[in-house]
C-alpha cells in the first residue's frame, strides 16, 4: 500500500516546491492538493471544517494544477494530484489541456482525484446549477477523456457539446490519466466510478469495509477488471491499527493530512509520519 500525503497549501504556507522535495525525499508515494476557487463571503453553508484545515485555507487555497506543476519540475517519482479538483466549475477543453500538460511534464505522474462540491455558492458563482453538478461533472470528464485519446476528439451530450476538434499535447497515461473519485458510498458514486474513472477516494476513509463488496460489484457488472480497481482512503488521520487495517482491505494507497503552515511544522509532521512508511 502506498503512503501518500496532503496538505491545504495557501500563499502563507510552505512553498509547493519545497514540500514536494521534502515529501520525496522521505520516501513517500505522492503529493495531493485541494482546490477551491474562492470563498463566498456571505455563505449558505459554511466549510466543512475538518481536524487540521481552517476557514483561511479555503480563503487562501492555492491552485492545485500550477502548484503540481512546479512540484514536478523539481520531484522526480512521486505521483502528483488533486484532492479534490471541482471538475464541474472548469471549462473541459481548457481543463483537458492543462492536465495533458501536466502529465505530459511530469512523466506520467499525474492523478486527478475529483469530486463534486458541497459549497452552493461556490458552484453558483461558476455558472453550474447544484443539483446537476454530478451531470455536469461527467459530462466534462467523458468530454476530457475524448480529448485525451482520440486524434480527433468529438463529444455530445445534455451539458457539453464538443464539435470534432484537434487538441495535443495528449497525456502520457492511456486512454486516461487516472482518475480517482471522492465521495460518499452508495450506488450513484459506484456508478460513476465504473464508469469513468479507475478508483475511489473515500474521505478520511470510515466506512470502507462496508462498502467495498458494493463497489467491486458495480465495477464487476460495468466489465471492469476488480483486480484494477484502486481504492485511496484520503485525509487520514493515522495510525498504526487504521493502516493495517486499510492494507488488510486491499486499499492500494492512504493519503494522511499534514496541516498547511509555515515550512518547519510540516516538516515536523512529515518526519513524524514516515513511521507509516512501509519498511
């Protein structure tokens, strides 16, 4: 199991280039960054505040795919990802592009773990109505495979229409970069996942065990390969029984959270967790 880690980096925090040296050269699997676009000063729902991430992180959120760039100009092995990107509020031409050029100067290194938003106002701001963001979200996915693997791209549906079109650089990994999906167990997400990406990224990671004969079945029935699917608990919070525990299930990596904040306390916190690192 790979032993990756995230963290909530803004403008005040530890420069990306740095974590992502340091994060390399302590062994880890792979870096993840969050997105958020901005924050509605005048909020329906406030932020799902979690242990280690604070209001000023989703105020202060750098963006996760120029970030991932200058991690992969100076990191050589380590996967690189969002966690999560809002696929629904980007353009899926513009989107395609910068993550073929991503995973195209990275070596192949790219993964886009994606979701769907709980922020209303966030997705509204972006033109994308709430309750058809899972629509649009696949939409713009299936539209962005289309233009990573085909010379000719071309693609039709409710929310995007694509008309045939040329679009290179195409990404290193085929026919897609691979594709995570955070979210909630149940039967629409599996769908989804089956579908169109090749794992799932429960947050924080509860509940797995019980889920995971679902989600194997929903692959299964798409014709999907059981033994491809990867499953990313991710934020964790660790220790020593929930990782074995995540292993015992066949997760083929876990994420743990490393609070943003100046470069000597991530520091701190890094070094602290390489006692989950395999041996």
């Amino acid at each position: 199991m790979r032993v990756g880690v995230t963290a909530a980096l803004t403008d005040l925090s530890m420069p990306v280039d740095e974590l992502a040296r340091a994060v390399e050269a302590r062994g880890y699997d792979s870096l993840y960054l969050p997105e958020h676009t901005h924050l509605p000063v005048a909020l329906a729902t406030p932020p799902a505040l979690v242990k280690g991430v604070h209001l000023d992180d989703y105020k202060r959120t750098v963006d996760p795919f120029v970030s991932l760039a200058a991690a992969a100009a100076v990191t050589d092995r380590i996967l690189l990802g969002t966690g999560i990107a809002l696929v629904a509020q980007h353009d899926p031409i513009v989107l395609a592009k910068q993550i073929a050029t991503l995973d195209l100067l990275s070596g192949g290194r790219f993964v886009l773990g994606m979701g769907y938003g709980w922020n209303r106002d966030e997705a509204a701001d972006h033109g994308v109505d709430f309750t058809q963001r899972r629509a649009v979200a696949r939409e713009k996915i299936l539209c962005m495979q289309a233009l990573w693997s085909e010379d000719e791209a071309e693609f039709h549906g409710v929310h995007v229409s694509l008309p045939p079109s040329f679009s290179w650089p195409k990404p290193v990994q085929q026919p897609r970069v691979r594709t995570l999906v955070g979210g909630g167990a149940g039967p629409s997400l599996f769908a989804a996942i089956a579908e169109y990406a090749d794992g799932w990224m429960p947050i924080g990671g509860a509940g797995i065990g019980a889920a995971l004969d679902a989600l194997l079945r929903a692959f299964t029935e798409a014709g999907r390969d059981p033994a491809t699917l990867e499953v990313v608990p991710f934020g964790t919070v660790p220790d020593e029984g929930k990782l074995a525990h995540y292993a015992s299930l066949g997760c083929t990596e876990v994420v743990l959270r490393v609070p943003s904040g100046p470069g000597d306390e991530m520091l701190r916190v890094l070094d602290d967790y390489t006692r989950f690192l395999p041996g």
